[in-house]
C-alpha cells in the first residue's frame, strides 16, 4: 500500500478543490476573528491542554507529543492561518489542513472526534467573545462570523480529505486483493495443469503394475499397493480440483439461465446418489437469472452433494432448494437436516482444503465449497451458512442481478 498519497494524480486536483472562496466580507470578518485570537491565544491554549487532558482519544495523543513540539506544531497552525487569512495564501492552509484529514483517516478515528475538537474549541471561545460582546458588539459579531467561517473551512477541507483517504485505502486493498488474487489463480493453474503431467505417468504405471503384477504379490505387498492406489486417486482428485478451480469463470459466457431447468437436470443427474441415500429433494419456484451456467450447475451440485454426504446417519435425508428475490440480489439456498456445522467453522469451510472430518468418515477434498465461494462472488455475490450441529445446516448464495 502506498503511504503518501501525495504523488497520485487525484491529490493536485483535491487540492485544488478545496482551497476555499472567501469574499471580502468574510475576510474582513476573518480578520477580525484572527486579531481577537491572537489577543487570548496564551490563555486559549492553556484551557485547551486542560480541556483535552482528560480527553479518552486525545489525551493520551498530548501525552505522547512533548510540549515543545506541540507549541512548535501549533506556532505552526498559527501561522498558516494568518498567511491564509492576512495574506490570502489559502493553497498551503488547505494542503495542511488535508493533511489532517489523512491523519485522522489513518489512525482509523471516527470523523465524529472532529466535531468534539470544534465544539470545545467554540465553548472555550465563547467566554471571551461574551466579554468583547459587552465592549464591542459589532466586533463581537464579526468574530463570530468570522469563527464560522474558519470553521466551515475546516470542517470541510478535513471531512472530504478524510473521506477521500479512507477511499484510498480501501481501492488499494481491493486493488492488491485483486492482484493476489490473479497470482494465486496463476499459480493454482501452473500447478495443477503442470502437475497432470507427472500425475498421468504415475496412474499409467500403477495400473500396469496392478494387471500385471497383481498376482505376484504377497499380502503386504497387495496392502501396500492398495495405499499407492488411493493416494494417486486422492491427488488426481486435489489436482484436478484445483485446476478447476483456477478454470472457473475463465471461457464461458454470461447468460440467461433459468434455474429451475438447471437444478431440475442436476437432479435427474444425481439420481443414483439420492437414490443410494434415499434422499427426498424438494425445489422451490426459482428465478431466471443471469450467470455463468455451467459454474452455477457446479455451485449447486456441490451443495446438495454435501447436502446428501453430510446427512445423520440413520435417518432420511430431506434437502429443501429455494431462492428469492432481494433488490439487488438473487438469493438461494440449499438446506438439509444432517449432521450440522459448528457456528466456529462456519467461515473456515469456505477455504481451500479446509475439512472438518477424516477422509474415513466422510471422503472429499475440502475444495467444494472454495469452488462455490469462488462462484458466487464470480457472480458479484457471497455465500454464508446457517448450522448448529445436530441440526442442519442451510447454505445461503447471492447472484447480483446485471
Ligand atoms: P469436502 O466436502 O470435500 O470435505 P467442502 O469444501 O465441500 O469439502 O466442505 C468443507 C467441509 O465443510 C466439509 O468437510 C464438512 O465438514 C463441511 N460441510 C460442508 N457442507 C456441509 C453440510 N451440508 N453439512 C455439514 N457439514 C458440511
């Protein structure tokens, strides 16, 4: 992430933006407001190290500054507002003073803290100005027009600093995640796809192998080559897994795609599983979206294969499929009555690899649902689960509608 935003090209025109327009009626009234400060700035700054002591953000921010670089920094202040105010050169006020936005957008303080910093600095301001206001009215209320003034300024300079150094930060994370991203994409297709290669050899060889050794082996060697054969299937599977995954989103077309065909063939396909689980699949009216048709089929198959492996045993199987319609969003859901998720698990099954049971209790690779997250948000949206164990669980997903 880039520290200073100062170098972008958006930086020259926020400034420029944000150097602010004042008539010579305000000016007048800013100087006036600037004369006055002068003539009780000592006691003003002694109330305000008092006032901001006790201060649950602030004060331990004073404590940290030693009081010679805090007057340093304030002499400082003083004198960009009186360059601004006396000599109209506002440019380098508002450079500063944006400059305090950041910092504030940095530090990851509320904007609200802000309004607390002007709001004592008019209470403190305000017995002063009851007594010029007894001497001098006319100068009392050009004070006062002339605090608003500075105040609007400030205000301003600072909120849309604040709000232009929070965009920043978060475009940067979005644009290194995106990069990350891509890189893992990468990497997972290289992988995978460079992988098959050594993965074929050793399939070819373990099959002839097993033909035409097979009857050659003792027991051991039977038992030991069983455990060879799995693990070969076992990693054709992660590899192929991942590659897919890498895939996903990569050559299809968005398009239109009624769900209730798609899901109504999915389960004609998975006819033998639900079957060998006596399963009873029910489907609710679904919309026609637009999406990628083949990667939502995968999205919905992975999850009523879940659906139907993590069933209790013992009992039948009922998976309920449904959707509705958001203002933004498609949502659907798929929902079973098996063994249940641990609310502590419920963000961790979404990443890569990520089981919660051994390979003997229940087979997979832990890349489903990665797959199914991986989809949604190809489809601008998300996928979360409702679960307790021993009680079901409910995988919701959104589509956004294009
Ligand atoms: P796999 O099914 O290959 O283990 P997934 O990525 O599809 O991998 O799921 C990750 C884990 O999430 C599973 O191992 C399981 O513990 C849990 N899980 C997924 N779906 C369900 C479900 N419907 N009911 C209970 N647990 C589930």
């Amino acid at each position: 992430m880039t520290d200073s935003p100062d170098n972008e090209p958006g930086y020259i025109e926020l400034i420029q933006k944000l150097v602010p327009v004042v008539s010579e009626q305000e000016n007048a009234d800013l100087r006036q407001y600037f004369e006055f400060y002068e003539g009780c700035r000592k006691e003003l700054t002694e109330e305000a190290e008092i006032l901001f002591a006790g201060h649950p953000v602030f004060g331990e921010m004073i404590r940290q500054v030693p009081r010679e670089e805090r007057n340093k920094q304030n002499e400082y202040s003083v004198a960009l507002q009186r360059n601004a105010i006396l000599h109209g050169d506002w440019k380098t006020y508002t450079e500063y003073t944006v400059q305090q936005g950041f910092f504030y957008a940095r530090l990851g303080l509320e904007f609200k803290l802000w309004y607390e910093v002007i709001q004592a600095a008019r209470q403190m301001l305000l017995p002063h100005i009851m007594k010029e206001l007894k001497q001098n009215p006319a100068k009392a209320f050009a004070v006062i027009n002339g605090i608003n003034k500075l105040i609007d300024v400030a205000m301003c300079i600072t909120g849309e600093a604040y709000i232009y150094e929070k965009k920043r930060v978060i475009d940067d994370q979005i644009r290194q995640q995106k990069n990350m991203n891509a890189e893992l994409e990468q990497f997972a297709y290289i992988a995978s796809h460079d992988l098959q290669e050594p993965l074929r050899t050793l399939t070819g060889f373990v099959d002839l192998f097993c033909k035409q050794y097979s009857n050659r082996l003792d027991e051991t060697g039977e038992k030991y080559m069983a455990y060879i054969t799995d693990a070969v299937n076992r990693m054709r599977s992660l590899i192929t897994g991942l590659l897919e995954y890498s895939r996903i989103g990569k050559s299809s077309q968005i398009k239109e795609v009624d769900c209730n065909k798609l899901v109504g063939q999915l389960i004609r396909d998975l006819d033998t599983a639900i079957r060998e689980k006596n399963a009873q699949v029910t489907v609710a009216k679904l919309p026609v979206v637009r999406a990628y048709e083949v990667e939502l089929s995968a999205l919905f198959q992975n999850l009523i294969l879940n659906a139907l492996k993590f069933s209790k045993k013992n009992s039948q199987p009922v998976i309920h499929i449904g959707g509705g319609d958001g203002r933004k969003d498609w949502l659907f859901y798929v929902e079973d009555n098996g063994i249940g998720i641990d609310p502590k698990f419920h963000e961790n099954i979404f990443k890569l690899y990520q089981r919660l049971h051994s390979r003997e209790e229940y087979p997979g690779s832990g890349i489903g649902l990665t797959h199914c997250k991986k989809i949604a948000e190809l489809h601008g949206g998300h996928i979360w689960v409702e679960s307790a164990p021993g009680e079901g669980s409910k995988f919701y997903f959104t589509i956004t509608k294009t």
